[in-house]
C-alpha cells in the first residue's frame, strides 16, 4: 500500500518542524509487523517495571503448605525463611493449605490489594485443622442418614406406642394425680433433722394438672400441717421463697418432684438457724406414687407419717397383690457425660419369690447388653465403686437404683422398676422419657429384656 501523509516532527524546544512538501512512504507487511513487535515489546517493558515483589512471612507450623494465588499454584512455605512472589499490581486472593492427615487441612486465605511500587508483606497464619471440603461433605451426608435413621424409628416407636400412649391418657383423663407430700426441717443444716410423709393422696381427674395445680396443693398441705403443729411453718412464713415447679411429673431415681419451697428463720437463744423445705411428687398411677413413697429415705435423722392432707383430695389405697406372682418391669441406664439414657422394653415376670439378688442381676445384664451394643459410650457394668441399693416388696413393687464411677466418671445411673400392673410399668417407661426429654438428654431405645420374660408392647 502507498500513502502519501505529512509528517510532522516536535522540536526538542517545543517548536513544530514540518516539511514543505508531501512525500512518500512505502510500507511492505514485514516493515509493519517490525513496527508492531516493537510497540509490545515496549509495551512489555513497561509492564515488567511496575511488577513488585509480595514477601510472605510463613509460621514455623506453616512450613510445606502450599501456595496459590488467583487460584495458580505458586509454590510451597519454605522451612527456613519467607517466600517471595513477583505480581503486579491490583487485587489478588491469596490461599494457603497444608494437609493434615487424610482428611484435614489447614488454610489461611486473604484478598490482597496491591498498590504500584510498594513491596507488600503478609503473615501466613494457618487456622486449626478442619475437615476438607470432601471428608465435611462425607460427614453431612452420614449425618444426613443418621438424622432420616433417626426420624424413621422415631415414627416406628409413636407407631408402635401409639396404643400404649392412648391407654394412658385415657387412665389419666379417668384418674387425678397420685401424689404424696414431705415436710422437713433442720437446724443449722445438719442437727435435729425431721421430716414428715404424708399418706398417697389422689386429686380430681378434672382439676389442674399442671403448675397452678400443684402450687394449690402444695399450700393446702403446708397450711394443714401448720394448723396442726404451729412449729411447721405456714405459707406465709416462706416469705419470698419462690416456689419452683420445674418438671412436669414421673422423674426418675428420685420420684416425681413437680413442687418444692423452702424457707429458713432464726430460732431463740442463740439456737442458730431452722431451714423447712417442702416438696410434692405426683405420679400418674397409684402403683408408681406408692412404689415411690416407700422408696423415700430422708439423707439422716428420723422420719414420721402424717395423716394430714391437702383439701379436696382422697387417701388413694395400696395397689392390689400381684396376681399370680406377676411383675412387669422396666430399666434405663442415663450415662450424663454422653448426655444420653437408654431405656429397655417393659417385660413380664412370674415368679413366686422376687428377691434383691434377682433385681439387681437384671440391672446389671442391662447394663451388660447396653455396653455390648454401644462400648464407646457406655461404660462395662459397675466397674469401679458402685453406690445401690435394691428394694422387694410384692404389694407394691420393686426397685433397685445404682450410681457408680468409671474412669472418674460418676453421673451414671441406672434403675429397674417392678409394678404389679403392665399399664404402671408401660407410665414408668414414659417417664424415663419425659426427664431424659425435659434435661434434654438423647433418648434411645433397647429391646432387651431378661432370659425368660416376655415383652410387652401393648397396654
């Protein structure tokens, strides 16, 4: 191509130098592509002179991690001493890792803004060993199984307890609750101490179950025991003592508590300090509130009835005989440290002769069976000091309740229950449920029940 141009030339002084008359210009292909290699390669040169150098200040524990920036791999954190990058300026990501084992790592990543000709410094810190993005991704999914697992048999068990939940409404819709009251005192914590039990008592099928209820029934038999004896104080004595009402009714070990108040005053002639404490524990069957009354044992001193009452409520009598030597049973084994109880089908016995030795063998095979199935979560039976006690009485019921220590562990318990009826046994079961529930502990189900007994799956 030939093209005729004017050329004009800057003076070194700023004067304009221009030729007087056109001239010609010849340019071949080749004479062109030297015109444009030269233009990028100074166009590279100037690039290459605004590149700067970003030093990276790797931690000792760093070292082997490997480096990338704007996801290209750039090298590893040396063991002795910082690694030095050549960028250019503007915004980098930067990310190091270090692999931890199979499936951990560690990473360190940050936006890195660069301005031109500075010489940017970054400390590699590496965060603490997580999961890699495929080990997290394996767990969500086992988690994921675990939980519909867990869903299923959470249907399978309202399925299958359905019946069962339906007899006990309808025995609670029949029947108030079965309660009993005890009324102690102490002087200077530890001297003198006294306690009263009152008789089993049940209320109304149609009165408040719930924490008004109970409050009502609670001052009813404080006011009761004051007006018999002006020694116990009256409702108005706990002064701001608050009452507390803080499980709904069946707990376990230790009877269901639903209320309690205390209250101390300072006795004459320097006798030091009189504390009184009431509590009520309510249960849903007659069998279970006597089971549980017998099963009280204040910690020392003496121990006496009372034959007063609430107002509105009826003695309830003792749970009939066993028929035929029949006793239906339940056990749970609560391991606090794993935040967990498991409890075991309701099973039938016939025997004529229950004794201790017997009770306490089936809590330990439950205990066996459970550290059977689970060995990393519960602990081998009763290795260790072991604090029990069992209790056999065929009018009303048996228990046997152990706490014990393993490897310094010493919030696990255990319990087996026997009721002359399957419907109080199958409201024991239920209630294992409802604290392990309310002190929001996992609750998990076993189908074990001793070498010749039957289970019971239905009211």
């Amino acid at each position: 191509m030939i093209q005729a141009i004017q050329p004009t030339l800057a003076h070194p002084r700023g004067r304009r130098l221009g030729l007087r008359q056109p001239f010609e210009v010849f340019l071949s292909g080749g004479a062109l592509a030297v015109g444009l290699l030269f233009g990028a390669t100074l166009g590279t040169a100037q690039a290459q002179s605004d590149r700067t150098v970003l030093r990276l200040l790797c931690e000792e524990d760093a070292a082997g991690a490997t480096v990338e920036l704007n996801g290209e791999p750039r090298g590893e954190c040396p063991a002795d001493g910082p690694l030095d990058l050549i960028v250019e300026p503007g915004t980098h990501n930067l990310r190091v890792r270090k692999a931890v084992g199979e499936d951990k790592e560690q990473l360190f990543s940050k936006v890195l803004r660069i301005a031109p000709g500075t010489l940017p410094r970054q400390e590699v810190l590496l965060n603490p060993p997580q999961l890699t993005a495929a080990a997290q991704g394996f767990l969500d999914e086992k988690q994921a199984r675990e939980r519909d697992e867990a869903e299923r048999d959470r249907r399978q068990r309202e399925e299958l307890e359905r019946p069962i939940e339906e007899a006990l409404a309808a025995q609670d819709a029949k029947h108030g609750l079965f309660c009993f009251a005890i009324q102690e005192t102490a002087q200077n914590e530890h001297w003198r101490i006294k306690s009263r039990v009152s008789a089993v008592w049940e209320g109304s099928a149609t009165a408040d179950k719930g924490r008004q209820g109970q409050l009502a029934t609670l001052r009813s038999f404080i006011d009761a025991m004051h007006a018999e004896d002006a020694d116990w104080f009256s409702w108005s004595q706990f002064g701001s003592s608050e009452p507390s009402w803080n499980r709904p009714v069946d707990e376990p070990f230790h009877g269901g508590m639903t209320t309690s108040i205390w209250g101390d005053r300072v006795l004459s002639f320097g006798r030091g300090i009189e504390t009184q404490a009431v509590s009520q524990r309510c249960y849903t069957s007659a069998e279970q509130a006597h089971a549980a009354r017998r099963w009280y044992r204040p910690e020392r001193g003496e121990v006496a009835t009372t034959s007063r009452l609430p107002a509105g409520v009826q003695v309830a009598p003792l749970p009939r005989a066993i028929e035929a030597g029949k006793l239906f049973c339940a056990a749970t084994v609560r391991i606090g440290n794993e935040k967990v109880q498991l409890r075991s089908t309701v099973w039938e016995f016939t025997t004529s002769a229950m004794t201790d030795q017997l009770i306490f063998d089936w809590l330990v095979e439950f205990a066996r069976a459970i550290h059977a199935a689970q060995p990393d979560r519960a602990p081998s039976a009763f290795i260790g000091k072991t604090d029990g006690s069992c209790d056999v009485k065929a009018q009303l019921g048996s228990k046997c309740v152990t706490k014990y220590n393993k490897q310094g562990r010493s919030d696990i318990q255990s319990e087996v229950l026997c009721l002359p009826d399957a419907l109080s046994a199958q409201a024991t079961r239920r209630s294992y449920r409802t604290a392990a529930e309310r002190d929001k502990l996992k609750v998990l189900d076993s189908s074990w029940i001793p070498a010749n007994t039957k289970p019971i799956t239905s009211p």
